[in-house]
C-alpha cells in the first residue's frame, strides 16, 4: 500500500455522470487547483490529475447536479433523525488528489513512497447527460428520473462492500479521536 496513493485520497463526490459517451471535458469541468498538475487532454476527452510532493491537483464540473447515484459512497437521507439531506440544493461533481498521509492513513501511520511519484488518475469517455441540472426545467416530472429514487441492489452493496474492504483505509465513523464527544449522528444508524 505505501507505493501508492490510499484510494481515500481521491476524493470523488460523482453526480450522476455516464461514462458512456464522450463530452468535451473542456466545456463540462474546471480544473480548481494544482497549477500543471491537473490537464485536460486528447481534445478534452480526458482529464488527468497528479500528486506529486510539491502539490496536488483537483476539478470540478461546472453544471451542478442534483443527486448521485454511482456506488463509490453512500449517503442515505436520515432527516427524521435530524441528520441534514442535501434535498434542495444541487451537488457538483469534484475530485481532488492529495496528500493525506499525516492524518488519513491509520492515524499517520502509513506514509506516501515518494519514490513512486508522481501519482496519476485519469478520467475519460465522461458525459454529463444522464443528468438532472439545477436549477432547470429538465428536472420536471414530464422526463423518466427513475434514478431519482433509485437505489442500491444487493449487487451494488456487494461492490460497495468489496470498495471499501480493498481501498478505504479511512472511516471518520470510527475515528473516536477525532469525535472524543461521540461520532456524528449519521454513524450510529
């Protein structure tokens, strides 16, 4: 594992893309952060961030999205137990590559191998149009968005399971330190 990057540290929050056709990354997202360490290339069919020592990179899209729906996390509505549901505003796609090996690697515990430097992810054949844009019209009850109410399946809790047991090394839901007072809410359901 310390020669390469925890899967943690990429940060992806995915909104409802398909990954099916290829859109103009160039029109779809803006890199954030990271100087050259993030690219958008092949005439904006791919995007690429790196981490290397100095920095990292990041993106984000520039449509906002309603709701997500790809199993990397799961965010279930829990309002009747007074834990906020982001319902009413829209969500954007971003994604981050970073070093987080001081405090989300087992505590510290696990340290970055420089020596295989830089890290890479690179995102390609990404489309935007299976998507709810807000605020819009194309949210209306007149267009099929059974996605909006979609969820997992025994098949998809399987890879989120197998996700999670291969990649996560950190689960603020059983960071006792960091909550000395007791975890969020959310992680006692």
């Amino acid at each position: 594992m310390a020669g390469a990057p925890p899967l943690c540290w990429v940060v992806l929050v995915v909104c409802l893309l398909g990954f099916a056709g290829a859109g103009n990354l160039n029109k779809e997202l803006e890199i954030t952060w990271g100087g050259g360490r993030a690219k958008i290339v092949n005439g904006g069919r791919m995007l690429t961030l790196s981490l290397d020592k100095g920095s990292g990179s990041g993106f984000r899209s520039r449509n906002q999205f309603y709701v997500d729906g790809t199993p990397i996390r799961e965010f279930k509505n829990m309002e009747s137990l007074g834990i906020p549901f982001p319902k009413r505003q829209p969500m954007r796609l971003q994604s981050s590559l970073w070093n987080a090996d001081d405090w989300a690697t087992r505590g510290g515990r696990v340290k970055t191998d420089w020596s295989n430097a830089p890290f890479t992810a690179a995102y390609r054949n990404m489309n935007a149009d299976r998507t709810c844009i807000w605020p819009s019209s194309s949210c209306s009850s007149s267009k099929d968005h059974s996605w909006l109410s979609q969820r997992l399946d025994s098949a998809g809790y399987r890879k989120l399971k197998w996700v999670r047991r291969n990649y996560m090394v950190y689960d603020y839901c059983a960071d006792s330190k960091r909550f000395p007072h007791g975890l969020p809410p959310e992680c006692n359901v």
